[in-house]
C-alpha cells in the first residue's frame, strides 16, 4: 500500500500543471431588492344587489361589458310606484295651486296668515310624499357606481329577487392595486411612492413598473408581516383582479466586489474559493458571499490583488501548482505558452448555491 501511494505521488508530479483561467475581484453593481407575492384587485369592485324584493322587468346589459357611470343596468317592477308617484305629482300640484289663490286672497285681505302658512305646509307634505315615491322607484332602478366591465351575469329577466340578491360585479381595472406581506425586518426599507416591479406568469418577460401607494400602520401579530399596497397601470386590462404577481422592490444600489459564481465553491455552509500565489501554488480560501447578480456574486475577505482561479477549479487542489491560461510557461510550473480557458471545461461540482 505504501509502494502504490508513493508511486501515486510520483505520476502526479510527474504530470504537468493543469491549466486554469483566474480573475481578480472586480466591482460590480448590486441592487438590494425585496421580494414577495401579491394577489391583484381591481381599482374599485362592487357587487350590485337588490333594494327590495321585486320581480326582475328588464335587465340591459350583456356579460363583460363595459358600462359608465350612471348606466341603468336593470329595472325592477314599478307599476305600483309609478301609479303612486302621478298620484303624489297631482297632490303636489293642486296644493301648489291652492297656496297660489290663498296668497292671492291674502294680499287682498280676504285669508288669514295662519290659513297661508297651513297651505305652505301642505305643499310641503305632497312634494316630500312625491319626492319619497321616486325614491321607491329608484330602488327599483339598478345603475353602475363607476365606469368599468361587468362581471358574468347569473340571473335573468323575470326572476323575482329579493333584498341583497347579487345582481351584477362592477370592476374598474383601469389601475390595479397589488396587496403583498413583507417581514416586519424590511419595513425601514419601505416608503410610499417607492419604485415596484410585477411580474405575472401569463407574461413573464413583461415586467409592470408601479409604485407603493400604501404601508398598513399595524403589523399582523402572527405572522409579524406588514400588507404592503402598490399601484399599476393597466392598459389593455392585461392583468385581472384575482392574479398572483410575483412583485420586486429595488430599496438600494451599491457597488461591490464580485466573482464569476462558477469560482465559488461551497463544503456545508462554507464557501471558499482556490486562490493562486506568485509561486503559481493553490490555496483554499474561505471567504463570504452575499449578493447574486447576472453570473456574478459578491463576495468579501479577498484583497482586490488576489487571483482567483474561475476555470479548471475541479482539476485542482490546496498547494498544487497550476498554469494560467494567457500566460507564458516561464514562471514556476509554467511549460509553454498558456491559452484562454481552462482545459476540459464545466463548472465545479459543489458551486455555491
């Protein structure tokens, strides 16, 4: 066994420098960023529902469509009413008409005040009896609060609903607000009119810019999370009230130094990477890693001078000597002029995750 571990040794030796590519730390811009998961809603959304319970007359819209403010949407059975209101019109206007010949009679002499002002009065009544049966009326009179679409429409016309029967959705999707968590730990990272990008699954390269509208004042006790409300635009109503958005907020920019993530290996919750000295000689060094940004990650306690080994890294080992690639052989260990890239290449098996 000794025999072969010495003549192992000895082949090693024997072979020639593995050639590897290596880099120093260069500064690389990081964006500190939040994420979370939100759920969309609609600007404004409100169920429209019954006043009373009335046989359905006429309903006068269509599924999806998109309705103004004020727009009647369903009319109500109102024979009743609209019987009582030309009844409390005609009072109204022969009280209107008495009080203008007892006023008439007044001036003359001929009424008394007292018989004035009790037919003052009366207009009074008959004017609020008729204002009172247009009310009715209007109960029976369905109209949209906002403009926006209408939602898939569940009864017909004929159908008798009675009071708080949902009749029809209303939704103004021409801005969407987006609710989100965030841990309590990132709230000093947050303020109103702060910068939001979303992300929906049915257009994932199409990033929706909006900004936070709304930090909830109490925290949720349980979770120690804070509901977050931002706001997007909308146009073409590409996204629907009900959607889960994967939301990111850029709270800072920083420069740091970075490495290829392909030269930093990880043992357990170690990172490390192979450094190499003017001797051209290996050396594990642990270091700490942070950030990850387009193939690079940040990484600290490595001097700015340090070479770092970013190609080949599977072909060495702690105090074996290597080659750099671009570099000519006429340095320790150096035979003949290197070339870019390291042998055989392939990323290291244990990178860092």
């Amino acid at each position: 066994m000794l025999t072969g571990c010495a003549e192992s040794k000895g082949e090693e030796q024997k072979r020639p420098p593995p050639l590897v590519t290596a880099v120093q730390p260069t500064a690389h811009l990081f964006r500190d960023e939040i994420q979370a998961v939100g759920t969309a809603r609609a600007n404004e959304q409100v169920t429209l529902a019954a006043n009373v319970t009335e046989r359905i007359d006429k309903l006068l819209f269509d599924d999806g469509m998109y309705v103004r403010r004020g727009q009647l949407l369903a009319i109500l059975s109102n024979a009743q009413e609209q019987a009582a209101l030309a009844g409390a019109k005609a009072s109204a206007a022969e009280a209107s008409s008495q009080l203008d010949r007892i006023n008439s009679l007044n001036q003359q002499g001929f009424a008394t005040r007292a018989l004035l002002d009790q037919q003052r009065a009366a207009l009074s009544e008959a004017r609020a009896s008729e204002e009172s049966v247009r009310a009715q009326i209007g109960d029976r009179m369905i109209r949209a609060p906002f403009a926006g679409y209408l939602s898939l429409r569940n009864i017909s016309a004929g159908a008798i609903v009675t009071s708080g029967t949902p009749l029809v959705t209303v939704s103004d999707i021409s801005r969407i607000k987006l609710d989100f968590t965030v841990p309590e730990t990132q709230l000093a990272r947050l303020r109103p009119g702060l910068p939001i990008r979303a992300y929906a699954s049915a257009f994932p390269d199409q990033p929706i810019e909006g900004q936070i509208a709304v930090i909830d004042p109490v925290i949720d006790p349980q979770s120690r999370a804070v509901m977050v409300r931002a706001t997007l635009p909308n146009p073409g109503n590409r996204i629907k009230p009900g959607m889960l958005l994967t939301v990111r907020i850029e709270t800072h920019t920083r420069s740091a130094p970075a490495l290829p993530e392909m030269a930093v290996l990880s043992e357990g919750d170690t990172r490390y990477v192979y450094t190499v000295d003017e001797e051209r000689k290996v050396k594990r060094t642990d270091i700490t890693t942070g950030l990850r940004d387009n193939g690079f990650i940040e990484v600290s306690g490595l001097p700015t001078s340090a070479l770092v080994v970013s190609e080949g890294v599977v072909k060495v080992s702690n105090g074996r000597t290597v080659r750099l690639a671009g570099e000519d052989g006429k340095g320790p260990g150096g035979r003949g002029k290197g070339k870019r890239g390291a042998e055989g290449g392939g990323g290291p098996a244990g990178a860092a995750p």
